[in-house]
C-alpha cells in the first residue's frame, strides 16, 4: 500500500513538474529589452570603459590579491612550523 503511494506521489510530482517546466520557461522571457545583433563599438567611450577598462582592472586587482593571499599563507605556515620546531628544542 505504501509502495503504491510512494508511485502515485512520483508520478503526481513528474506530471506537475512536466506542465509547470513550460510555464516557468516562458516567464524568464522579457519582450521589452533590446537585444543588441552587432559588435560592440568600441569608438563610444562608454562602451570601451565597460568592456575593456573595467575588466582589465577586476584582473590586476585578482592578481595582486591572490599573490598577496599566497605570500600571507606561506609566511603563516614559516612561522607555524619555527614556532613547532622552539617548542620541541
């Protein structure tokens, strides 16, 4: 009798999620937002400090940070392993 059950409540959820998947689809549709065809140009000023300057400083600034992380770790992990090596002399 549970088994039954348990199979009905599958297939009830497996049909709800059929008829719901369309619905759900079609309202992340937004007929009223332009939808840009050509390429970017890059001759507007605004179009090349959105697509090349603003980028290019999100990833020097990744880069220095992440070397900084690394540099702060390994200097953790000197100072770990001198402060193990006092406590055993």
């Amino acid at each position: 009798m549970k088994n039954q059950i348990h199979r009905h409540l599958k297939i009830l959820f497996a049909a709800f999620t059929l008829w719901l998947l369309p619905a759900l689809s079609n309202a992340q549709k937004q007929p009223d937002i332009p939808m840009p065809r050509g390429p970017v140009d890059l001759s507007e000023t605004s179009n090349l400090i959105i697509f090349i300057v603003i980028p290019a400083i999100i990833i020097i600034v990744f880069l220095i940070f992440r070397n900084r992380i690394k540099r702060i770790r390994e200097e953790k992990k000197e100072r770990m392993n001198n402060e193990k090596k006092n406590k055993e002399s």
